[in-house]
C-alpha cells in the first residue's frame, strides 16, 4: 500500500508501524511525560490567564467614566428614517401602473 505524491513516494504501511511503535514500550513513559508537561504548562496559562483581568486602574477608570455618560439621541436622524420607512411603504401600497413588459407577451 503505498501512495505517489509526485516524486516523493510514501510508504503508508510502514508509517502506520512507526506510529504503533511510538506507542510501544519505552515510548509510552516519554510521551505521558510530554503529556504532563503541556497540561501544566496549559494549566499555568489558563490560571495565569483568569486570575489576572490586565487592566490597570487608569483603564478601569476610563471605561466606567465612559459607560456612565448618557449616549447622545439624535432625534433628527430618528425622524429621517422614520419618515424613509413611511414612504416606502406608501410606495409599496400604491397600485402598480405602467409598468412595462419586458418579456413583451401582449
């Protein structure tokens, strides 16, 4: 079984012993031990990454200063959508009139 990558020519029978092997005897303490070591060192930047927020009390300031001002409505705008939407629908109700065939059936 063996696959052609253009001039590179795998062997998949003997890559799959390869890996059963790496899983093997000796193998098998090296990689729990590798296994050991990324959890912690995971473990370590998830906790390092929870208990600490990285804002500084200038920045903490600023944001609650912004969040407290009242957001500014601009009424005139409010007013111009409003009255795009109206008449939208007002065209949308009027009776469709000359409108013209473009597939020419009559």
């Amino acid at each position: 079984m063996g696959m052609n990558l253009g001039t590179i020519k795998i062997d998949l029978g003997k890559v799959f012993s390869k890996i059963r092997h790496l899983f093997s005897g000796k193998n098998r303490l090296w990689l729990f031990l590798i296994f050991l070591a990324l959890l912690g060192h995971f473990t370590y930047q998830w906790q390092r990454y929870v208990s600490s927020s990285g804002w500084k009390e200038e920045r903490k300031q600023e944001y609650i200063n912004k969040k407290e001002k009242p957001e500014a409505f601009d009424s005139a705008k409010f007013d111009k959508v409003v009255s795009e939407i109206e008449n939208r629908d007002k065209e949308y109700q009027n009776k469709l009139e000359n409108v013209p065939d473009i597939f020419k059936l009559k």
